[in-house]
C-alpha cells in the first residue's frame, strides 16, 4: 500500500480582519480493499473539509490537525490501545483541548501554553484516524460517493476537535446539522 504525505495552507479571511490559517497535515493511505484507489484527491477534500469546520465554528487562532488514513488494522489497535474498544470502528477523534462548551475557544485562551505551540503559534486542535476500509464500505452502504463518506468522516471528527459530541439526541441533532450544512457549503452532497 502507498501512502502520501501531505501539508497544506489555507486562509478564511473574516470580515475586517486578519485571517487565521488553518493547516492540515495529512498521511493518506492509497489503497484500500482489492488495491481500490481513492478516485479524488483524500488530503484536498480533507483540507476542504477542515476548513469551512473551523470557520463556521470561528476558529480564531491559527490551527493545525492531523490526520491519519489507514487500515483496519491499525484503527482497530489504536482504538484498543486508546479507548480500550476491542473493535474496529470507522474514524477516532483525539482532542488536544477539552473544551468546556462546543467551540468555545476561552479554554484554549486561558491556556495558550498548553495548546499553542511555542515555536510556530498555531493552536494544535487534535488528530484524526480514518479507516480507508470503511470509506468504501459505508459509502455503498449509504448509497453515496466514497469522497462524500470520507468529507462526513472529516466533518464529523473535525466537530469532535472542536468539542461536539453525541451522547444526547439533542448533541446527536446539533453535530449532524452543522455536518450536513459545512458538507453542503463544499457542494459535497449525497448524490
């Protein structure tokens, strides 16, 4: 399997004032089950995806993720390892801020040193882990693309980097709105 390293930048400029930058590392796996390839670029849509979540969610500082597309596998060790689940699953989320509210960015602005790192200034928001595998899998299951699958993968993460969850229908109702809104701002759709 090959895997492609990836860095971007992107700016959101808000109105009247400077913008933050908002930056993805990525490590994509390239094939997945049977060799099937991602048919769209997983690190542009990944970065797509990060960043219309961040300015919804007025990210104000200069903020890096990580991410991480890999197998089966290894997203079942992690989530052993990390969660202490004994099964595979299709995204892991891991914070770096534990937020007090969804997006409420006062933790992090009480903190700076624990969350900004020093030599670069930007705001490590957390990693995500996507199984390749479950790319393909729930998409056919769903009925829509493998892009759209792994673009809601990312939203979704993304949300939970930003202190969303779903515990509750209501937290559940709130995280798949601003899913299906941030996924419909890219024109990334169902069908």
């Amino acid at each position: 399997m090959m895997n492609d390293n990836f860095s971007a930048e992107a700016a959101i400029v808000p109105e009247g004032g400077e913008a933050p930058v908002y930056r993805l590392e990525a490590e994509i796996l390239t094939q997945g089950p049977d060799g099937v390839s991602f048919d769209f670029d997983a690190a542009d849509v990944a970065q797509q995806v990060c960043e219309a979540v961040l300015s919804s969610e007025n990210c104000p500082y200069d903020a890096g993720v990580y991410l991480l597309v890999t197998d089966e596998e290894e997203v079942h060790r992690m989530n052993l390892d990390y969660r202490g689940i004994d099964r595979t699953t299709d995204v892991l989320s891991f914070p770096a801020v534990p937020f007090d509210a969804e997006s409420d960015f006062s933790a992090v602005e009480e903190n700076e040193m624990d969350y900004i790192d020093p030599d670069t200034g930007i705001l490590q928001l957390g990693d995500i882990v996507i199984n390749a595998s479950r790319v393909w899998e729930q998409a056919q299951e769903y009925g829509h693309s493998p892009r759209r699958e792994f673009a809601f993968l990312v939203a979704h993460s993304m949300l939970h980097l930003c202190g969303y969850d779903h515990m509750t229908p209501e937290e559940s109702a709130r995280m798949e709105a601003k899913q299906e809104a941030v996924l419909q701002s890219l024109g990334i759709t169902r069908s």
